[in-house]
C-alpha cells in the first residue's frame, strides 16, 4: 500500500489565497484500477478515515467524495489505494 503525505497548510488568510498555482486545488485518489478526481480536502478526510480503519485492524466501506459524485470503497490492510497529486499548473 502507497499513501502519500500531502502538505497543505492552514490559516487565517480567506479560501482564495489558499487556493495559487503552487497549491493543487484537485488531487487524485487511485483506487482499484480507477482514479478519482476530488478536492484536497476530501483526500484529506478519506485519507484519515482510511488510516483509522487500517490502524484498528478492521475493514470498512470509506466514502469518497469526488467530482463525479460519491464512491464507497471498501478499505482494509489489504486494500491498495494511493494519492496522486494534480500535477496541472
């Protein structure tokens, strides 16, 4: 399994600034053979609910929330599944 840390900070500064060319506004979960599309922030909340199930030994389904809609996909210590970055600029 291949999980990739992604860096992305937090402050006081309104939604756009957050959102320049050297911060990915799109990031892309690899699950099964296919890639979704989705917002940083939904990466971020999958990643963690992902990590909580494989960290307690169990399986579960974890929903993705991405741009064509919502996927539940089963995540247990077996499961590959990976981050890829938009790397469009």
């Amino acid at each position: 399994m291949r999980i990739h840390a992604l860096e992305v900070s937090t402050s006081a500064q309104p939604r756009v600034a957050a959102t320049n060319a050297e911060t990915p506004s799109r990031v892309f979960i690899q699950y099964g053979g296919r890639q979704f599309s989705c917002s940083v922030e939904m990466a971020q909340i999958f990643l963690k609910h992902a990590r909580d199930v494989i960290e307690s030994g169990d399986q579960q389904l974890v929903p993705l929330l991405h741009v064509g809609g919502v996927e539940l996909l089963l995540v247990s210590r077996v499961t590959p599944y990976s981050l890829i970055p938009n790397e469009e600029k």
